[in-house]
C-alpha cells in the first residue's frame, strides 16, 4: 500500500520546480494533487498529465498567490472536487533578493503577499476541511538560520514569519493531530536559483556537498512528512541544504 493511499493533497505554485517535484512525489505515493500556478498554464497542464498517468487524478487551478481570496477558492475547488484534502504544501514563493536601498514598499507588500499572506490562507481555509492525520508542509529556505549573502532582507524576513507560523499552528493544531512543519531548502536548481546562474557558485561552495541540490531532493522530504510515518513530528523545520548551514 502506498504511503498517501486514496489521500487528496494540494501544493501552491505546482507548475514548475520544487512544487512541480512535490506534485509528482505526492501523486507517486497514491494522493490525487490539485495545485495552483500563476501564469504557466502549458506546464501545468503538461504536468496534469503526467500525473493522471500514474493511476492518480490531478487538477492544475490558476490563482495567483497574491490574491489571498483566489488561494482560499483553490482550496476549497480542491476540497470539493476531491471530496477530502489531508496534505497542503505551501511552496508557491517569490525571492525579490536585492540591495536594501533597491527594495521599495510595494516589494516588501508583494513578498508578504506571496510568501507569507498567502500561506496563511491557504492553511486558514485547509483545516476547515481536514480530519485528524492532517498534514500542512511549508517550504522555508536555509535563509533564515543563517544568511550567507546580502540582499536577502526581503526574502528571509517572510520566511522567518512562516517558521513563526508554522509553529504556531502546530501548537494549535496539535489536539486535532493535524501536523504542522517547514522544510529549509538550500541551494536548488531551479529557474529562481539556477545552478548556472550569477551567484551560483558561490552558493556551490559553501555547501558541504559542493553540488545543487535537485528539486527531487526536497519533495523526498516534504513526502515524508505528508505520510504516516512523520506522525510525531509537528512545528519542526528540516534544513535540506547540502550542509549550507553547518
Ligand atoms: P520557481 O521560481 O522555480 O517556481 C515557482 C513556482 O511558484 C512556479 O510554479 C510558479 O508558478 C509559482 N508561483 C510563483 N509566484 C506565484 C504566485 N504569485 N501565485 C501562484 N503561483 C506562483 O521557484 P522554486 O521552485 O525554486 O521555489 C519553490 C519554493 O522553494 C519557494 O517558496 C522558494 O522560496 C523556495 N526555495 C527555493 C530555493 C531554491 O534554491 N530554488 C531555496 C530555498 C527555498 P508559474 O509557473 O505559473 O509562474
């Protein structure tokens, strides 16, 4: 029996990427997948695809993470289309890494947005329809432990605000053993952080590992603490960073 047998998830920011590692890891394990792209609409439907194809059923819904009432509608699309939701991953995120004196307010608006408002609405709407065994999965980044490079005042300010979220909806949570976590990526290729991009090798360098990691190498991550066996792990974070951080 497979780890999400019959279970329903939904993933922010599914289309390409981490999200779009998440999507098919999840659906792998036996879950139907709803997920949530901005503007890649041939990705996703390619990506839907893939994953009809593993015997599980998918459902790719735009809406943009920077409106909170959109995220709410596509959880609750999703809830119903499914008839359940158990996993929400929110990995939909926006870096806006600069220079301080080059970060306006309508940057900052936008971060929050993206990268903290949005998963506080997609969880507010989530648990409304989960049972006990519930799991929501945030993607954090190593970042915020420990800042290696300038112009990350943006960025790691909101992923700081959903590891003080996640632990608070653990807390919370807890006595509906709905499990709450947050995984750290390090260095990932991906078009936000490719592995030949500028910077790259400097972030190479400073893993333990000297490589980039693959958007495979967190979804392993985020499976585990979808399934069953992560039930006595809540309002934890998992650095997955090449060994960035130590
Ligand atoms: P990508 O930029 O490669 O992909 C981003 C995904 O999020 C796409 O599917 C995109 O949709 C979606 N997305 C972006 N903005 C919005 C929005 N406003 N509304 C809805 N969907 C949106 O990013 P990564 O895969 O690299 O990053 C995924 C997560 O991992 C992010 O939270 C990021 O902060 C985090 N992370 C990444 C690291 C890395 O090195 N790559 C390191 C640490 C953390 P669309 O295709 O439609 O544009």
């Amino acid at each position: 029996m497979k780890n999400l047998h019959q279970q329903s998830a939904f993933v922010t920011g599914g289309s390409r990427g981490i999200g779009a590692a998440i999507v098919k890891k999840l659906a792998q394990e036996g879950a139907n997948v709803a997920f949530t792209y901005q503007s890649s609409k041939e990705k996703a439907e390619i990506l839907v695809a893939e994953v009809k194809a593993l015997g599980v059923e998918a459902l790719a819904i735009a809406a943009d993470s920077k409106d909170p009432h959109a995220v709410e509608a596509a959880v609750n699309q999703a809830a119903a289309h499914f008839g359940r939701l158990d996993v929400l991953v929110n990995n939909a995120g926006i870096g806006n890494i600069k220079p301080l004196e080059e970060c306006s307010l309508e940057d900052f608006d936008e971060t929050m947005a993206v990268n903290v408002r949005a998963v506080f609405a997609a969880s507010r709407v989530a648990v409304q329809h989960m049972q006990h065994g519930g799991r929501i999965v945030n993607i954090g980044t190593c970042l915020v432990d420990r800042i290696t490079f300038g112009g990350c005042a943006l960025y790691s300010t909101s992923k700081a605000a959903i590891t003080g979220l996640t632990k608070a909806l653990a807390r919370e949570l807890g006595p509906k053993k709905i499990n709450v976590n947050i995984v750290h990526p390090g260095p990932i290729d991906t078009d936000m952080n490719p592995a030949d991009g500028p910077g790259s090798d400097y972030q190479r360098s400073i893993t333990a590992l000297g490589t980039y990691g693959k958007p495979e190498d967190i979804a392993a991550m985020v499976a585990f603490l979808a399934g069953p066996d992560s039930r006595f792990i809540t309002g934890a974070g998992f650095t997955v960073d090449g060994g960035t951080n130590i």
